[in-house]
C-alpha cells in the first residue's frame, strides 16, 4: 500500500546553546533543503539550552517569519539530552528526529533516514560516519576518539549499529513513548543510552551512510564529554532497565 507523504508528520529538531551566529543561516539552508527535497509535513524545532546570548531572541524572529514551519522551545537548564527530550515528548509528530546546529551532517541522508521509518519496520534511524559508503572529514583526534569508543561499546554490548555518537537521528512516536522515558542521561550520552535501549528492547536501527565534515568551532569539550560516556556506558551495562527477565 502506497504511503501519502503529506499525512506523515516530521519534526526536525535543532538543540542550540549560545549560537546566536549560526542559528539564522541554518535553520534557513535546512528550511530551503526540506522545502525542495521531503514531502512529509515537517518543521523545524529550535531547542534553545539556557542560552545566554540572542539565540532564544533569533529562534522567536525565525518562528514568526516562518509560521508553521519554524518553532522552539526553551529550557531553563542545559543538556542536549534533556533539550531532545523536551522536544520529542511534546511533540505530536509521527517522527521526531534532530540534527546538530553546524548542519556537519550533509542533508542529502534526511531523506532516507525519514523514508526508513515510515516504508519499513524500523523504529530508529541514525546517520553512520563509520557505515561502508560513509564519506568523513575530521582531525586524526577526533577520528581516534570516535572509533575507540564505539569499539568499547561493541565489546561491552555486542551491539549491532556503528556509530552511537553522530548528531543524525530519528525515531518514531512508539519510541518517543517506550524508550525516551528510560533514558537517564541529560546530555551528550543521551544519544548512546537511546541506541543501546532501544537494541536491548528489540527495536530494528536502520543507519543511514552520510557524508561528514567536523566542525572546527564545535562546543563539545572531548576529555569530559568521553568520560561521562564512558561512565554511561558502565551504568547501562550493569543496569536492569529494558532487560527482559529470565
């Protein structure tokens, strides 16, 4: 049975903090992609993190300029995980997805991530920068980091998807409802948790090969954010949510 794409909703969301100088111009190349390229009912959710400079001031203009396209949300407290979770949860969309304010991830993979979740059965879908196909431009650093890390986690969960970490996701309402709700984590491992709860419950992860460029001026400090992974990771692993009983 054909699909009509106009009757799926899509929320695209973008969790800011203090990106008074980005937000304008990506929200506007991400709006012109999805006026040109996707069919399904989409618009675009600034999550503003307690911002201090004009981001929550553009994201008000950008909603008023773009009604019905554009919108946000604010919260008080910072946290992309808990900015994510805000936004998914008071959402009405079929399917709530977020990518990263810097636009790293090239938007020709928003198309096929969407498709996956509304022509199969898969209930979450990631962009992969470690997928065969994928085409990825960053620092020997960074690449070291990502790669040690997703390794930790296959040989800690034997999981099945590649890369926990890319600012590329989506997931359909059911997840929104069955999972979001078990993740403790508020911020950057809220990705991790998400992935390695919804395997551990049996939802199928499509990943979507992207192309990637990392972002020089990237607000993510990498010492304490790998910690708190990694701390994350333990706690989920000797962790009993999601875990079915014997």
């Amino acid at each position: 049975m054909m699909i009509d794409k106009r009757r799926v909703r899509v929320d695209v969301v973008i969790p800011v903090y203090n990106e008074q100088d980005d937000l304008e111009p990506s929200v506007a190349k991400l709006r012109q992609f999805l006026l040109d390229n996707v069919d399904y009912d989409w618009c675009i959710v600034v999550a503003d993190n307690a911002s201090r400079d004009r981001t929550l001031e553009i994201a008000k203009e950008l909603a008023e300029r773009y009604p019905g396209q554009v919108t946000y949300v604010h919260l008080d407290l910072k946290g992309r995980g808990r900015a994510l979770r805000k936004a998914w949860t008071e959402s009405d969309a079929d399917i709530v997805s977020y990518m990263d304010v810097d636009l790293s991830t090239d938007l020709s993979a928003f198309p096929p991530l969407i498709d996956s979740l509304v022509d199969s059965e898969y209930n979450i879908a990631i962009g992969s920068r470690l997928k065969e196909g994928a085409q990825v431009q960053r620092g020997l650093k960074r690449e070291f980091i990502s790669r040690t890390y997703n390794l930790m986690i296959k040989l800690m969960f034997r999981n099945r998807f590649s890369d926990a970490q890319c600012g590329f996701k989506a997931v359909t309402r059911r997840v929104v409802r069955e999972v979001v709700p078990l993740i403790e984590d508020q911020a950057w491992f809220f990705d991790s948790e998400l992935l390695l709860l919804g395997e551990r419950l049996s939802y199928k992860i499509f990943e979507v090969p992207v192309k990637w460029a990392d972002d020089p001026d990237s607000r993510v400090k990498i010492a304490s954010t790998a910690w708190e992974d990694i701390k994350g990771l333990f706690r989920v692993r000797f962790s009993s949510v999601g875990k079915r009983p014997c």
